[in-house]
C-alpha cells in the first residue's frame, strides 16, 4: 500500500496492544526478519519437526550446500522419489520417511529422518475443505481452501498441514483465531482470512518463522489486537497497510502467481485470489491486485473490480467480495459526481422533495421522491406534480402522461434523451459512464385520446397492442377498428362465413318479399304478418344504428363495457360489410383510410343499383313471351320489387354513409398540439388519424365529401317528395282505416316507386305519413351530426339527451304509429336510448376531473327523475292517445 497509509510499530513499543483506529482492518502484511533463525546446512526439510501432509500435497527435501547432489526419499528402504539437489512427491501413509544425499561416487554425506502424518480425514477428506499441490521446476505450492460458511472448529484449525503455502479461510464463520493457531506452519506465504466475524487474535496466533508472510484480515469484527499475537520475543515486525484515497492500489502488493503460469495449479491459485478480492488485474493474470475502494467483486461481476454505483452505495475497503457494495445509510447517497464512494463520508443527505421515512434506501438515485412528485436529474432534488394539468402523473419519479393521454415529443433528440433517463429510473440499475443521469428539455403536451383503453401510461406514450399513431387511434397492419378499438382480424374462414350468413338472409328476404308480392291482394284491408315483421325490424335495426352511432361518436366517454360489447352485433344489424369483413384484413397489402372506406360504401350502393336493375332486365326478357296484360301486371310487380330491396339496402346503409361522410369533412378534423404552447400542432380526421387534414392528399379528395352530401340530400328528398306526390293523387274513401292507401285505376311508374317505397310508410297513420323520414333525420343528428362537434364535453351529450327525451315525449303524446305493438316497441326503444344517453351523462369523461361516484350516480338519478316527470306531465295534459295504455308503456320504459 502507499507510504502515505502505513504506521509502524518499533522495538521499544511500550505497549502491547494496537487500537484499530480505522473503521475496519484492511490489510495486514507482517514481514519476518529471520534474526534468531539458524542458517541450516545440508538435507532441509521446510515442514516443521513433524509434518502433517495430505494425500494430495508435495513434500520435499532441499540439499541446501553444494550442487548437482543426488537426493533420494526413503520409506523403510523402499525408495519412495529421487532428484538432485530437491526431491518431492505425495505421501499418503504415516510413518518415518529418510532423505539422503549422495555424492557422484555414491557416498552419503547427508541424512535427514522425520516423521509424516497424513491428516486427510481431518481436513480434505471430508467435504468441508479441499486440498491440492504442484511444482513447476524447484517451486512447490500447497494450496488448502475451505468452503463458504463452514463451521471451522478447533481441530480443523490444528490439523492445518505443514506443508501448506496458501491458505484460503475466508467468507466463513471464524468468530477467534486461537493461541498458536498457526505458529507450526512453517511454509505459508499467504493467509486469507477476510469476512470472518473475527473479534480476538490469541498470542502468537501467527508466530511464523518467515519472511513476507501475507495476512489478509479484511471485513473482520477486529477493534483491536495484540502485537504478541504475531511476536516471537521481539523478533516479529508488523507492517499494517491501508489505501489511500487515489482509488487503486500499490502494484507492489500484488500476489505472486507467476512461478505456475500456464499450470493446472496457477489456475486453481488464480480462481481462489479472484475469488478473494484479488480481481485487479492490471498487471497480468498471475499477479492479481487487491480490487481498491470504491469497487467490489463477485459472481454477480463475473469476479471483475466493479466499481460502486451512483447512489446509496459505498466501499471502504479493499478486495470487497460482494454482490453489491456497501449500503449508504438511509436517507444518505453518493453523488454521481463523486462515484464511487470510498468512505461513509462520501455519503451525503438527500435533496428537497425526496421521501423521509427512515425505511428507504436511496439504492441507485439520490433517494426516491415523494408521492406525486417527479425529477429531471437522478441524483438532484424532486419537483412537485403540477396540480393545474389534467393528464399528467408523477409515478416512479417519472412524469407522464396518465393512461387515457398520450404525448409526442418535438423532436427525436429530445425523445431519445427522455427515453434514457426514464429507462435508468424504471430499470433501477446501476449508472454507468455515458449513461443518461438528466433531462433538461421541454415536455410535450399531453392530449386525450378518444379511448381510455387505447393509450397506457408511460413516459414514451405506449399504445394498446394493434394500436399506433397520434392518440394511439390508428390500427396496425393485421388489425380492425370497432368502436375506436383496434381488433385483430379475424379469420378470412370467419368473415366468409358472416358474409354467407348475411347473404342467405338477404336471399331468403327477396324470395319472401317476392312471395308476398305475388300471392298478397292488393284489396285486402289489413296488412299482412309479414309487412308487420319487416316494420318492427325497421324499428329495431334503426335503434341498434343510433346506439352504435351514439356510443361511437361519444366515445371519449368511459361507456360501460356491457353496453361497448354490443358494438360487435351492431355491425350484422346494420350491414356493415366493411367492418365484418375489413379491407384491410381482406387485402393487408391494402393502405385502407377514411376515404376509400367512403368510396368502398358508395361502390356496394352502385352495385346494388346495377344488380337490381339487371335483375330487372332479366325478369323483363323472360316475360317476352307473356300476354300483354300478364306482361304489364309482371313488370309492375318487378318494379315494385326491385324498388323495394334496392331502398331497403339504402335504407339500412343511409347512416353508414352519412357517418362516413361526416368523417371526411373539414368541421371533423381534429387538431392535436405537440407543446404547451400549442405552437406546433397537426390536425386530423377524427375518424381516422391516419389522414392528416393538412396534408395535400386530404384537400384534393375530400371533395367527395361534397358530393356525397349531394346523395345524402337527395335520397330522402327524393323518396319524400314521391310519396307526397302519391298521396295527393289518392284519396281516401269515407270508413277507411288509418294508414291505408287506395289506389287509383290509373298507375304510372311513379306509382311503382312509390309502392316499392310502402316500407317507408304503412305503418304510420295517414296524418303521419312523413314520420320516418324524421326518425331518420334524428338518427342522423344523433349519429353524423354529432361526429362535426369538435370538443370533448359533458353539454354535448347533455343537449343530445334532452333532445332524445324531448323527442320521446312528442312521440308518446302524438302516437303517430297505427300498431299498438309498434307503437310500443318504438317507445321502449326511444327510453332505452334516452337512458343511455343519461348514462353517458353521469359516466366518467377523462378530460374532466373525476367526481366522487356517489355524486355522480345522484346526479344521473335527478337527472332521470325529473325527465321522467316531465315527460309525465306534458304527456297526461295533452290530447289523451287513441289508446289508454300508450302513455303508461312511456311511463314504465322511462323508470327502466
């Protein structure tokens, strides 16, 4: 170690005992001077008067005067190894064994008897220790290693062989090293006895006759020790060593392995100093440095020096074997500045805003921050969430947008810097040397996603699996949207088989719509069971079109997953080909976005023209043989018919093609900012990011937006206007039941649209006539219309509600339908969508704070309550209905 950390004790100490001043003793060398040793001449046996051997130690004799003497071991004269000037080999039985010397004329001219005992069971030949030995040239090494945590008792120690060089007792539970423990072993030259809870040394425990005996006592439980536990008389010199604060070691103390470089026993020796500490290795493989201050060693390093990691670590100590260095204590760290720590003052109090309670660590930061408090610098102070963003938590000393929220950063730089420091708080590791520690940027601004599931928490706004792009409302490839989820497809044996299924209705629809045409009378009076089928489906499919519109358009609210789950039947109700059978899952090599989808819808309407007319064509080629009366009276009923399914269809798919019009439109692009200051922002279409609506794509294709708006208009206007045209040219005989229509002897081919067009109307009474056509216009407000309104609000849905209950309450006090059940049924299905539309009411929206639960649900519950008064009210003081119980079926529904 350097001069700068050595103390010396001198021959004339008037003491005889050493206070360890340092917190722990690192390093202990003691150097012996052989003053009192007499210089041996002749056979020399370095093993003590008497040696204790094991079955795999060399033993030896040395002939110390003159050269080129030939030695031979003796066993009862049985000759046991021979050499010259050395001898060695393994002896395995006690007994007295006989070195000789011979001249080159074969004459003795040194003898040297002595007595071995092989202890094996002692010590190697129980599984607590192992032993083992080698030579390379005239160099012999012993080495005895016993094994973590053995108990080492009293005998084991006693039983230590003589002929051992290295000894390896450390990391196991020796609390006192007796008197004279090791006084016998002659032959050691170096002693490993670190991280042993070691609180006394016995006299003479390490009077040892030999020079640059190394004795190692690090992480011991010494306070204090006696300087007779390594005198003998006044002979004995101790040198005790520490290491200065230059962070590494004194190459001279280095562990001399290199006599046995290359050997089967160097590396033995080399794993058992790694193992030690000794993992400095600057200076070569075979002369392994203590690791300094500052670092430790072990299995979790693969035995390399580490060096302490920023934060609530230390290590003042050298060759620290250990998976982890030594704890600060609580709320104490080491600044990465100052890593690594060497000492305890190194660590130093935690920064403002990190926790107080005396149970935390600081482990790999400057402690950890408070609830609801973040930082920009590992190894610095906490900062307070701020209270005044809705949208941000503070987690982990991250802050991030909350799940619900997503953010993008400005610019890559910026979001790989975050990235960094973020991954090194989550990771909780140690920091290493170019390591991200800080971030200085600016934080991006948060925005709302239109659904809660789609975007989780996290500094790199992480989207749900099948979810990517800004606010996370863009599909993968391989995936569909329903309901502003991403889904993945599904198997193109599934969607044939939807289609099929869809198909097979629709053909068994025509057949029937057929069959009824041909066989109903014209004259009949009363509607038959099938136009009564087909007008409580109208009523059905159209309240399944506003609920899925509904839930679709609000979708920033956190609806209840029950209610969400419908969302997968909407689409066979309404037909909705494209999103059974997605373009994107049908063709994946197909970019698929707002606009093709509208081209898509209108394509399917054009074709069911053109089949429908074809079909036409067909019916009329084969009625070219028909009498002209027959041929008259078919045609017209092929009209009829044609007419029919081709409204049906436009019928069901008219708010499909509204909404897919409404999402295309400039009011329904959606604008999402990047910074605070809202100065970089990009707008979108609400019904598909992938779209921006800045882009020169989007201004040269939403046009057809226009005119789509032209078809929309003209349909029902159309269909309108021909009904009000064939209700002027019929009149209606005195005693003729409500809702029925007579027509004239004449008939024009408006009249065949017109009748194609009955579905529309034969189940409202005659003054009502018109009503269906503003059912669809409230379907429409409530589904398209809603997808134009930009933000994100509870008055919304609040003004979409009381229209719905208005509207509810002028149907339940005009009854405008002719069938009691129709009429029923219309009214439950307008309290079921009015009730849904109060439960979005009082559902959580993420862009508002959330309220207590409990006030929530009274809010919904006075909301209710009243409406439904009302609605009472001004239903019971109005023209009482044509049937008693109408008003009472509103009644019940509304309660529901």
């Amino acid at each position: 170690m350097n001069s700068a950390g050595i103390r010396t004790t001198q021959k004339s100490l008037c003491c005889d005992t050493i206070d360890s001043s340092f917190e722990e003793l690192e390093l202990l060398r003691a150097d012996v001077s052989p003053l009192n040793v007499r210089t041996r001449k002749g056979i020399v046996v370095p093993f003590g008067a008497e040696v204790r051997t094991v079955s795999s130690h060399l033993v030896k004799c040395v002939f110390e005067v003159g050269s080129n003497m030939s030695l031979i071991m003796e066993n009862s004269s049985s000759i046991v190894a021979r050499g010259v000037d050395v001898v060695w080999s393994i002896i395995r039985h006690d007994g007295n064994y006989t070195c000789n010397a011979k001249d080159s004329q074969g004459h003795v001219s040194a003898s040297k008897t002595f007595y071995v005992r092989v202890v094996d069971k002692y010590i190697c030949g129980n599984d607590l220790c192992e032993c083992d030995g080698g030579q390379n040239g005239s160099f012999i090494r012993n080495l005895v290693k016993c094994h973590r945590k053995t108990n080492i008792t009293t005998q084991l120690l006693e039983n230590i062989p003589t002929t051992t060089t290295d000894l390896f007792l450390n990391n196991n539970s020796i609390e006192e090293i007796g008197a004279g423990t090791f006084r016998d072993l002659e032959n050691l030259q170096y002693i490993v006895l670190s991280d042993n809870p070691i609180r006394t040394l016995g006299d003479q425990a390490f009077s040892i006759h030999r020079e640059k005996l190394r004795i190692f006592l690090m992480r011991t439980k010494l306070e204090e020790f006696k300087l007779t536990s390594f005198q003998n008389g006044l002979d004995l010199l101790p040198v005790l060593g520490v290491q200065t604060d230059e962070n590494k070691t004194d190459e001279s103390e280095f562990i001399d392995i290199t006599n046995f470089e290359n050997t089967k026993l160097g590396e033995k020796l080399h794993t058992e100093f790694l193992h030690a500490g000794f993992a400095d290795l600057r200076l070569g493989k075979y002369k392994p440095l203590p690791c300094p201050a500052g670092t430790h060693v072990g299995p979790g390093t693969k035995y390399k020096c580490t060096k302490c990691p920023a934060g609530g670590y230390y290590s003042d100590t050298v060759a620290h074997v250990n998976d982890s260095c030594t704890r600060c204590p609580n709320r104490t760290y080491v600044d990465v500045k100052y890593s690594p720590g060497t000492n305890r003052i190194a660590c130093v109090a935690c920064p403002q805003g990190t926790a107080e309670q005396d149970t935390l660590s600081s482990k790999f930061r400057a402690c950890s921050c408070l609830e609801d408090f973040y930082r920009r610098d590992m190894f610095d102070s906490c900062f307070a969430c701020p209270r005044d963003i809705y949208g941000i938590v503070c987690e982990n000393d991250i802050y991030q947008p909350r799940v619900g929220h997503w953010w993008k950063f400005l610019n890559d730089t910026n979001r790989q810097l975050y990235k960094s420091f973020t991954d090194n708080l989550i990771s909780d590791g140690s920091v290493v040397k170019g390591d991200v520690t800080h971030y200085f940027g600016p934080f991006p601004r948060q925005n709302q996603c239109f659904s809660t599931k789609s975007c989780k928490a996290g500094p790199m706004s992480v989207c749900r699996e099948g979810h990517e792009g800004p606010l996370c409302d863009v599909c993968k490839s391989g995936y569909y949207k329903q309901l502003k989820l991403c889904y993945k497809c599904p198997s193109k044996e599934l969607m044939i088989g939807e289609l099929s299924l869809i198909a097979a209705v629709i053909i068994l629809l025509t057949m029937v719509v057929v069959w009824r045409k041909k066989k109903q009378n014209m004259k009949k009076q009363h509607r038959s069971l099938l136009d009564r089928i087909l007008s409580r489906m109208k009523i059905i499919v159209g309240f399944y079109q506003v609920t899925f519109g509904v839930v679709d358009a609000f979708s920033y609210i956190e609806w209840p997953d029950a209610l969400a789950e419908f969302g997968v039947y909407f689409d066979l109700l309404q037909l909705h080909i494209f999103q059974i059978a997605p373009l994107n899952c049908v063709f994946p090599k197909l970019e698929v976005n707002a606009f093709k989808r509208l081209y898509a819808l209108l394509i399917v309407n054009g074709g069911v023209v053109v089949l429908a007319f074809l079909v036409y064509g067909l019916w009329r080629v084969f009625l070219t043989c028909a009498s002209q009366e027959k041929k008259a009276k078919k045609i017209s009923q092929a009209k009829q018919t044609v007419y029919t399914a081709v409204f049906v269809v436009f019928y069901i798919t008219y708010l499909s093609t509204c909404s897919n019009t409404a999402n295309i439109n400039p009011l329904a692009c959606y604008k999402v900012c990047y910074d605070k200051n809202e100065t970089v922002c990009n707008r979108f279409l609400k019904g598909d990011f992938s779209v921006d609506c800045e882009r020169e794509e989007f201004r040269k294709y939403h046009f057809v937006g226009y005119l789509t708006v032209i078809y929309i208009a003209f349909l029902p206007t159309a269909a309108l206007f021909i009904l009000w045209r064939q209700r002027q040219a019929q009149m209606l005989p005195v005693g003729q039941s409500p809702g029925t229509f007579i027509s004239r002897k004449k008939k024009s081919s408006s009249s065949d649209v017109a009748n194609g067009l009955r579905f529309l109307h034969e189940n409202y009474r005659g003054e009502f006539w018109y009503w269906e056509f503003v059912e669809t216009a409230r379907k429409v407000a409530l589904t398209s219309g809603i997808i134009l309104v930009g933000k994100k609000s509870r008055a919304y849905i609040g003004v979409v509600c009381g229209f719905s209950g208005l509207y509810g309450m002028y149907v339940a006090h005009a009854v405008p339908l002719v069938d009691y059940s129709e009429y029923t049924l219309m009214v439950v299905n307008l309290a079921v969508t009015f009730f849904n539309l109060g439960i979005g009411t009082s559902s959580k929206i993420p862009a508002e704070e959330a309220r207590n639960l409990k006030e929530s649900f009274m809010d919904h519950m006075v909301f209710q309550t009243n409406t439904v008064k009302t609605i009472g009210s001004i239903s019971s003081s109005g023209e009482k209905p044509r049937n008693n119980g109408h008003f009472h079926v509103y009644w019940r529904c509304s309660c529901l």
